[in-house]
C-alpha cells in the first residue's frame, strides 16, 4: 500500500482567438522567473518562439464518444500527451494547454472527465481565456465560439485595453458578464497579466467558493416594463402609439398602494400569471384587473383598449415590452393623461443579442434530494448540449454538510463539502450556456426546494 | 445519473479493465487508455457501459465499450468488445 500521496499536477486551459496574446502569454509564462516548471501543448499553429524540451506539439484531435445518450467530446491528442507526460511528471510543476483560436474548448475539458486514473495524477485547474479589447466585439457579434471560449472561462484576460476608450471597456466587461458571470476579469496591456493570476486558479476546485456577479442574481421576469398608477372608478384607456409585434400580453393586478413594496408582493403573481394562455382581447372587450393576461393586438398608427376599474384604488400594469417600446400612455375616463407612481424598466433593453448567457440563481431553503436528482439529470441530458458549465452550492435537507457540484455539458460531479455551521443555508447556482431560459431554470430549481 | 445516492469508486476495477486491455492490445510506452464507466437511466440505453478509449501514438482514438459496470466484465467481455472492434484478431 502507497500512502504517500503523489501531488497532482495542475493543467491550465489557455484559450482566445488568433491575436488575442495567447503566445505573448506563453512566452512570458515560459521565460519569466515565477519558480515553476510549466508544461506547454501547444496548438499546432503556435508560435511559442522559445526552445524548450516542456514545449509539446499537438495535433488536434477531436473524438466524439456517443454512449446512449450520453454524448461527449474528448481530444484524442490530449489523451496521447496527457498519458505520455504523466509518465515524467517529476520534470515539471504544471501543464499548460493553449488551445487553437477558434475551438470550443469543451471537448479539451471533458478529455478530464474521462477517466479516473487521470484525474488521480492531474488537477484541471482552471480555463483562462484571453480577449483582445480592441477586436472582441467584431468576433462576438461574428463568432459562437469567441462567445463560448468567454462562457467557459474561469479567469478572463482582457488584453490590450490601451486599444480601447476606458467607457467602451466599460460597456465591454458589462457584455462579458452577461455571457459569464463567475469569472474573473482581469483587465491588461501587452498580456501582462501576473502569472499567479493564471495559474493555480483553482476554478474547478468544488470546494471553493461561488462568486457570481450580483447583477445575474437578479430574477428573470417575463415581463419587461410595470407601472402602477391610481386609478378613479370608471372606464380608462391604455394607448400604444408603437407596434413593435402584431400583438403584446399585458397583466393588470390591484396592488396595496402605489409604492415599490407593494407592486414586488405581485410580481410572482405576475410571473406566474404571464405563464398562462393569453386571451386575445376583442375588439369590444376591456381589460380588467385580475382578469387574467391580455393578448392586445397591436394595429399600425396606434391602439387604445379599455381597462374597467370598478374600485378606487392602486392598479400594477404589467407589459411584455418596455413601455417606451410600445409608446404606452395611460388615460382616465376623462381622456386626462395619467403619469404611473412607479415605473420600472424590467430587463434592461439588450443591445446585443448574444445566444451565450448565464443564469444565476440564489435562494434560501433545503432542496428534496430526489427531485433535484431528477431535476438535474433530465436537464443535463436533454440541455447538456448547450449548457457550458454549471456549478453550484447547495443546501439538501437532511444534509449537515454543503453540497458542492460541477458540471462541463452532461457530465456532471458533486460531493458533500464542509458543514453548513452558522452560515446560513442558501443555495447558489450558476449555469453557463446557449440559449438557457432563466424562467425555465428558475422554475425548476423552485420546484426542488422543501 | 444519480448525484446524491451511495457513490461507490470504481477505480479498482477500471485500473483491472486497463491492464487487461493493455495486455490484450499490447500497448507500448507511447500508447494510452481510459476507461469510463457511464450510468444512464433512459429506457433505450444499458443502464450501465464501460467505455475504453485507445490512442494509440501515430493513430486515431478509437472506442470500445462493454455494455457492463466494471466491476462485472471479465477479460473474456472486453477480449470481445475488442475484438468485434477490430482492434485484436478473433
């Protein structure tokens, strides 16, 4: 029996498209003085321009194994290197893999995945994507996989940012936490970048912690515009001056009084009520509060349609546009303009409309094991595809300790980690990926929960 | 999948699974293996299949797969699985 435990040697995954600082990266990482020995595969149109016996070749080979309906892809080259490399694993500290500028780099991450023997001498340590400020826009409004490299990073490296106003790289950052709001962003010039900061990442390490960008906790709601306005007994009208659709849903709920709070104790309600069948509003029919959700058609030059209020009171409209977008306006019986008390813009109008998102999600409470089982499984196999990455904390009654897990498309790990103690039980969970639908998401882990 | 029932390793076994198919395909010191057990509860799928993959040096990746856990394939499955491969004579 072996008990000295053999170290694990860490492997980064460099990715970034063709002028990015990939290879300014590397022969920095290779001729600086940082104390480690690093293992470099280089892509096979790499440029590393440094002689060095740990400067590994490789020729991409990408291998899809199908396996009912698992459905993985691995590098077969990686396989090679990796198994050759773990037999002198004594020459060096860490291994580094650039990827070409245009792969996907799934197929590289899941080449861990596949086998235990592997996992025991070798540490995914993280995916470090690096982006040229200056360029990255062009890719990702050209590029699925400029916008997938982004999604599966764990450190990203904006580089060139001398290229750059310092607004637009504000606006830059903003359109990359969209697409992934776990990683971090460093932002440099000439790929300056602290090693440390590269390597030794630890972003498949379960048992740190998850660190999402606040702003992607926030709920998705399928509405994008409310406002609540106080209303006198009578017959009012809702005018829409735009017809961006033939037709738009619109909700309208009694609320407690014209504030923020109350109109928030109704937007469940609301989510729930925008989940329904629409009712096609006739030409002679009104909108009533309560009455379930509205299909208003929208003609070209302007729409009125009535809204009854038998009460006095405060009244929550709610529009699956943006009441700008719709040119709304709200009028009293006696044709009086009606400003709303509150007025909120939902989702902020998406400039951009990039397939690649992340949903995070936060909620206190214990998840049923067994539903989360299901939950999970059946939303991996039928959305492993395009789900990048997931990673997640949770909370499962009856379970003293967290429960960490992580996942790369359908494959999926998890284990029981620290205990809860005094922290408070809540869950976290991000999912990385193309065309993911947060009310989808939302709803399911929402289901989970005791 | 099963993410919270009892998780048994099969290390052992896959490493069993390893030698027999280095022994059976004679690999060298540049070829390489894995093996991978895979779960899966659809009804058309096995609900257990252990999957090798064989790069060899200078060659394509193939697969082979036994439609077993590991810890129930005897070398006589996995000399099959590579035989009908094609990847050791019958």
């Amino acid at each position: 029996m072996n008990l000295i435990k053999t170290p694990k040697i860490p492997v980064t995954v460099l990715t970034g498209f063709l002028g990015s600082g990939k290879t300014t990266l590397l022969n920095r990482i290779l001729t600086e003085q940082h104390g480690q020995k690093i293992a470099v595969i280089e892509n096979e149109f790499g440029e590393v321009g440094i002689d060095n016996d740990l400067v590994i070749d490789a020729e991409e080979e990408i291998f899809e194994m199908n396996n009912g309906c698992i459905c993985c892809t691995v590098r077969g080259d990686l396989i090679r290197i990796l198994g050759q490399l773990m037999r002198r694993k004594d020459r060096f500290d860490h291994i580094l893999i650039e990827t070409t500028g245009l792969a996907d780099p799934g197929p590289v991450i899941q080449t861990f995945f596949v086998d235990e023997e592997m996992q025991d001498h070798l540490d995914l340590d993280g995916v470090v994507t690096m982006v040229d400020a200056g360029h990255i826009l062009l890719h990702l409004d050209e590029s699925s996989e400029a916008q997938e490299q982004i999604a599966f990073a764990d450190v990203i490296v904006l580089n060139k940012i001398d290229l750059v106003e310092s607004d637009q790289l504000d606006e830059l950052e903003k359109r990359i936490r969209r697409l992934n709001a776990a990683a971090r962003i460093h932002r440099v010039e000439n790929a300056s970048v602290p090693v440390r900061e590269v390597v030794g990442v630890g972003g498949f390490d379960m048992t740190r912690g998850l660190e999402i960008d606040p702003d992607l906790l926030v709920p998705g709601y399928p509405f994008e515009w409310l406002g609540v306005y106080e209303l006198e007994p009578g017959r009012h009208s809702l005018v829409f001056d735009q017809d961006p659709d033939p037709s738009v849903n619109v909700l309208v709920l009694p609320v407690d009084s014209a504030t923020d709070e109350a109109v928030d104790r109704r937007l469940r309600e609301a989510t729930i009520a925008f989940s329904d069948r629409t009712e096609p509003l006739g030409a002679d029919d009104s909108i009533r509060p309560d009455g379930g959700l509205a299909g208003v058609a929208l003609a070209t030059g302007g729409t009125s349609v009535a809204i009854d209020i038998k009460q006095a009171g405060s009244y929550a409209v709610f529009t699956e546009h943006g009441a700008e977008e719709l040119g709304l306006q709200l009028l009293s019986a006696d044709g009086q303009l009606v400003k709303p008390a509150v007025d909120r813009q939902i989702a902020p109008d998406h400039e951009h409309d990039d397939t690649v998102s992340s949903v995070g999600i936060e909620a206190d409470g214990e998840l049923d094991p067994e539903r989360l089982n299901e939950w999970l499984g059946t939303l991996l196999r039928e959305k492993g595809q395009d789900i990048f990455r997931s990673k997640g904390v949770l909370a499962i009654a009856g379970m003293e300790e967290r429960y960490v897990f992580q996942g790369v498309h359908m494959l999926m790990d998890g284990q029981s980690d620290r205990p809860w103690g005094s922290d408070e039980r809540t869950n976290r969970l991000i999912f990385i990926g193309r065309n993911l639908d947060r009310i989808e998401l939302e709803g399911g882990f929402n289901s989970c929960l005791t | 999948m099963n993410l919270f029932g009892q998780r048994r390793s099969n290390r052992v076994e896959l490493a069993r699974v390893k030698s027999w198919a280095t022994e059976l395909l004679d690999l060298g010191p540049d070829d390489s293996l894995t093996a991978n057990e895979l779960a899966c509860d659809e009804p058309d799928c096995p609900p257990h299949e252990t999957v090798i993959l064989l790069a060899r040096s200078g060659e394509a990746t193939v697969q082979a797969k036994v439609p077993k856990p590991a810890v129930d394939i005897d070398r006589s499955d996995l000399q099959r699985a590579l035989e009908e491969k094609g990847l050791i004579p019958q």
